[in-house]
C-alpha cells in the first residue's frame, strides 16, 4: 500500500513539474532567421526627388525641380510584392541658403540580411555613378555667376561608398512581436566643380565663416540626407510589412506568443521568449 501510494504522489510530482516546464522556448536562429532572409534579401531603396521639367509638380521657385513620392522601399513577402512610396524635401544650402540641392535617380545595389549585437541587420549598398545631387540656386543675385560675388553659383555633388543600415531591436508587445528601429547612414560626398574657398578673390570671406567650406558643405548636405532617411525609414507602412514577415517566422514554429512576456536576441542570433 506504502508503495503505490508513493508511486502517485512521485508521479503527481513529475506531471506538476512538467506542467511548470516554460511555455516560451529559445527560438534557434536557423529557425527563424533562413525563411526571413530570403525575403529581406530582396529589399531595396530608391531615392529620387529631381525632375528635369520645371515646376512639373510645385509652382514655387523654392522647390521648381521637386518630385513628389518618387521614393520608396520595396521588398518581397510570401508571394506579395511591397513598394512603400514616400517624399524627401530638397535640401536648402549655401550662403543665404540660395542652393537648393536634389537627389537625382538614387539606388541601393545590394542588401545584405543579418544578425549582430542582439539585432536584425538590413544593410543597403548604394551605386556610385554620374551625378547624384544636383542643386539649383534660387532667388539671389548671386545666381547667374556674377563674379562679383562670393561663391557665386551653386556646385553639383556626387555621392559615393553610401550605405544605409537599419538595426531592428526585437520587442514583444501584445502577443506580437514588433522592434524599434536605428537608421544609420553614411556617404563620402564629393564636390563637383571649383572651390570658392580656394585660389578666388572671395576666399577671405570663407575664413571669416560667411561662406561654409568644402567640408562644411558636405558635412550639412550628409546631415539633412540622413535626417530624412532616418524618419522615412521609420514609416509605419514599412514597420507593419517587416513586422508581418517576423510574425509569421516565429508563428512557423509553432511559438504561441500569447503566453509570452518578452523576448531577447543573444549575440548567435537565437531568440529568447520569457
């Protein structure tokens, strides 16, 4: 009698502790990382905001060779093709802010999908080629090259070795998980055209901080690009479609995300529901 009754209570042991095993496993990375690569693999950036007709789409002079919604990331999920349309602003430089630069026919090359320091990598490679910045100088006396003035004109750029990485921190939200999101972007840009800083009459006026130098003007072109590309890259139409795609990785295996809390990425690239 002792003994079966020991039997039950060392086997109602065992059952309550496997009803206490966590339901909320570590998902291996080669689980859910391979089917979403092949997707992210086939994401892609345009950036174009530059039409050579004059206003085309804005009748003002400020923005006479502006594009609208000639932008956008596109990727392909399960069959569905995204393309994820947004605007970029010209980019106002120069003395009195009278350049008024435009992107001109931008495109990554190649995208490369991986994991690093607890987050899901996307990094765009962009093509060097031709004339990528083309600026318009507006309203100013300035304009038409009048060698009486300082820095007269507005110089041609191109942009070289760019990329663009998005870091994507996984967070588990209402049974779902989503991320937060980083927009790192990096471009060497290379000034076409004469130096008005250097062998001219004016070139005193650069050293007294009234016309910004090479450096300068590239570094303030670089910052107005990457402002931009961090909130567009940030765009809720794009957040749902890459969340979509992290979604249905995860529900593959079988994960009920319903009776998790949180989740971490380790530094293999395994997830780990809590």
């Amino acid at each position: 009698m002792k003994s079966i009754i020991f039997i039950l209570a060392w086997f109602g042991l065992m059952l309550s502790q496997i009803n206490a095993q966590p339901v909320c496993p570590v998902v291996p990375r080669s689980t859910w990382f391979n089917p979403l690569q092949a997707s992210l693999s086939t994401a892609g950036i345009r950036i174009n905001n530059f039409t050579p007709r004059r206003h085309e789409f804005d009748p003002s002079g400020e923005r006479a060779f502006w594009k609208p919604n000639d932008c956008f990331f596109r990727v392909d999920f399960g069959g569905t093709h995204y393309r994820l349309p947004f605007s970029l602003d010209m980019v106002a430089g120069g003395p009195d802010n009278r350049c008024k630069a435009y992107i001109n026919e931008w495109n990554s090359s190649r995208t490369t999908v991986n994991t690093r320091g607890g987050r899901l990598i996307m990094s765009f490679n962009f093509e060097s080629a031709e004339t990528e910045l083309i600026t318009d100088c507006y309203n100013n006396a300035c304009c038409e090259g009048n060698p009486f003035c300082p820095g007269a004109g507005c110089p041609d750029f191109e942009l070289n070795s760019a990329w663009v990485e998005m870091q994507l921190l996984p967070i588990l939200s209402g049974g779902r998980l989503r991320y937060s999101s980083e927009v790192i972007f990096k471009v060497d840009v290379r000034e076409l055209g004469p130096d008005p800083c250097t062998n001219n009459f004016w070139a005193f006026l650069c050293d007294w901080g009234l016309i910004p130098r090479v450096g300068d003007r590239q570094n303030q072109i670089r910052r107005a690009i990457e402002s931009n590309l961090r909130t567009k890259m940030d765009d809720p139409g794009l957040k749902a479609a890459i969340e979509l795609a992290l979604n249905n990785a995860i529900r593959s295996t079988g994960v009920d995300l319903s009776r998790c809390s949180s989740v971490q990425m380790d530094n293999a690239g395994n997830l780990i529901f809590r």
